[in-house]
C-alpha cells in the first residue's frame, strides 16, 4: 500500500513539473516561449525609415510591452508600446512623438518602427520586447543610410606645379571616380591620379597643363554624376552676351527708322493734299462772290492724285483754313482797307 501511494506521489510530482516547464501554467513565461527577429536596413538620405521587428510567443495571453532604444542597449527608450494580448478590441498605448509610429499590430508579432525622415539617424537600434514584465528579449540592428552620387564642386588648383583640376564627391556607399578626355575616353593610367575619400565625401585631381574639357564622373550601384570643366566658359559667355545685346539694339535701331520713315511719309503726303486743295481754290481780292452766309465750295483733286474725285461745300472751319483777313494799302492815300482773301 505504501508503494503504491509513493509511486502515485512520484507520477504526480513528474505531471507538475513537465506542465510548468512547457509554459502551460497560467502566468508563466518559460525561455523558449519568447523569440525576436530583427534585420539590418538600408535607407536613402531624405527618405523615412523602417527598423524592421517581429517575435513570436508560444499561447501567450498576458501583457506585451515593447520598447526601442538606440545606440545603446542599457539606454532609456525613445519609443514604447504597451497591450494585452487576450482582446484584439483593446487599442495599443504608445508612448513618443509624432517622429515615431508603430509599423504593425503587437497581437500579431509585428513590433516594426517607422521614423520620420527628417529624423532618421544612422546607427545602432535595439527592438526589445517584454512578456508580463518578466521574460525580455532584445535584439540589436544597424541602420544604414545610403548617399547617391552627386558631385560638389570641380575647381582648377593653381597652387602646386603643375597646376591640378580637383573634384569633391559625395556617396555612400562611396563611388567610383573617373576623370574623362574632350572626346569621352577615360584619361590614360600614366597621369597622377589621387584619390582621397573621408565617410561620404570624396576628393580627386589630375594635372591639368592644357586648356582642354574635362569631366569628372562618380558612379556607384545607386546611381551616376558627372560635371564637365570648361575653362573658356567665361569668355563665351561674355561674346554670347555681348551679341544678345547688339542684336537688340540693331533690331530696336531698325524699328526706330522704319516708324521715322512712316511718319515723314505720312506728313508729306498730308502737305501735299492741302496744296492741291491750296492750289483748286480761285483766288479772288474781294473775297467769295455771292452771300456772306453762303459757304464756297472746291473742286477735289482727282482720284489719280490719292483724294476721291468730288466737289463739296466747305465748312466754317475750313473757311477758316482758307480764308484770311489780309490789308491792302492805297498809293494816293494813307487809309486801308481790309477783307478777306484765300490765303
């Protein structure tokens, strides 16, 4: 009878403890329950980020906590979330800033991070995760951002003998720098070419003893960049302003005597109208015959001289035109008299 009670008592002890450590037991975490995945990321400069994390957990329903901490894992979070995992009705809490964002649902594993371009760093990050505050897993990723080519400046250094053509680049990763000839081809190995690079900038030069274009051209996986040196730029732009210039003023020259020319041949052809109409008017010394009040008339010049041929009465102001109070001096006497002629 003893026996049997002790085996009993041995069965019973070897259930406990194999239910406690596969985890099954309500509020415990065993070590293998927890795991968390996490990649490096490459980002371009400008561009927002993604610090990719997930974990997995065997039937757990408790608290999930996670927390991200940068450059230094002992350092405090600069992001955290918090939610149970019994409910999907329960909104996740997050603690940071507008620069910060979770990127996935903590129910499902997904503990990504997204940042704020302006506000992504590169360096070191470490996604932590934490079980009913008992059982933390942290993994560490680096976060890469990636530059593409471009370059700065290509500058003539006349300091050194010979005198050097100099480019600074920039590029991460950094690229590959080729110094090409007038006609395109990559200048030959037999010139002295230095090359200093220093993170992501970049520093060539090439002896430059002729007054020749040249390019300097950078090149990596993300992309390409090339600048031209053209040591005759200035003069020709000069020559090319200096005719824009003359060309305007030539053209604005041209305009001026063409309106000149329209307006002397206007005027003349007005003066020679108003002598033909002078010249059709019979002169008269007392002035036109009839009634004061009657208005004169005169014969137009013909259709051939450029006025429609016709006759018309003139009017009071052309009267005035033609008409003019001229005085008339007697030999035998001082007196005068006055009347009107056509002048």
């Amino acid at each position: 009878m003893r026996t049997c009670v002790l085996l009993l008592l041995v069965i019973t002890v070897q259930i406990w403890c194999t239910f406690a450590m596969s985890g099954l037991g309500v509020g415990t975490v065993p070590s293998s329950a927890l795991t968390v995945h996490v990649s490096d990321v490459n980002v371009l400069r400008g561009q927002e980020a993604v610090l990719g994390c997930s974990f997995t957990h065997h039937r757990y329903a408790g608290n999930i906590e996670l927390s991200w901490i940068g450059r230094i894992k002992i350092a405090p979070p600069f992001f955290q979330c918090q939610v149970k995992n019994d409910s999907s009705a329960l909104p996740v809490n997050c603690f940071s800033t507008e620069d910060y964002a979770l990127a996935g649902d903590l129910r499902q594993g997904m503990a990504s991070l997204r940042i704020k371009h302006d506000k992504v760093s590169e360096g070191k990050y470490f996604c932590q995760v934490t079980l009913d505050g008992k059982k933390t897993v942290s993994k560490a990723l680096m976060l890469n951002v990636q530059v593409r080519p471009a370059i700065l400046n290509v500058s003539l250094i006349t300091g050194s003998a010979p005198q050097r053509l100099e480019c600074l680049a920039e590029g991460k990763p950094i690229p590959n720098i080729t110094w090409l000839s007038a006609s395109g081809s990559p200048l030959t190995t037999t010139l002295e070419v230095q090359t200093l690079s220093t993170g992501l900038f970049l520093n060539s030069s090439v002896p430059y003893e002729q007054q020749d274009e040249l390019t300097c051209r950078v090149e990596s996986e993300l992309g390409r960049a090339e600048q031209t040196y053209r040591p005759a730029n200035t003069k020709r732009d000069v020559v090319l302003v200096c005719g824009t210039v003359a060309a305007a003023l030539l053209l604005l020259a041209t305009g001026g005597v063409i309106v000149h020319r329209l307006r002397l041949r206007a005027r003349n052809r007005h003066a020679q109208i108003r002598q033909n109409l002078e010249d059709r008017v019979p002169h008269s010394s007392h002035g036109p015959a009839g009634d004061a009040d009657a208005l004169p008339t005169v014969a137009l010049p013909e259709a051939s001289e450029g006025v429609p041929s016709t006759t018309r009465a003139l009017t009071h102001q052309e009267q005035d035109l033609f008409y003019s109070t001229v005085t008339f001096h007697k030999s035998s006497s001082s007196s005068s008299s006055s009347s009107k002629f056509i002048s």
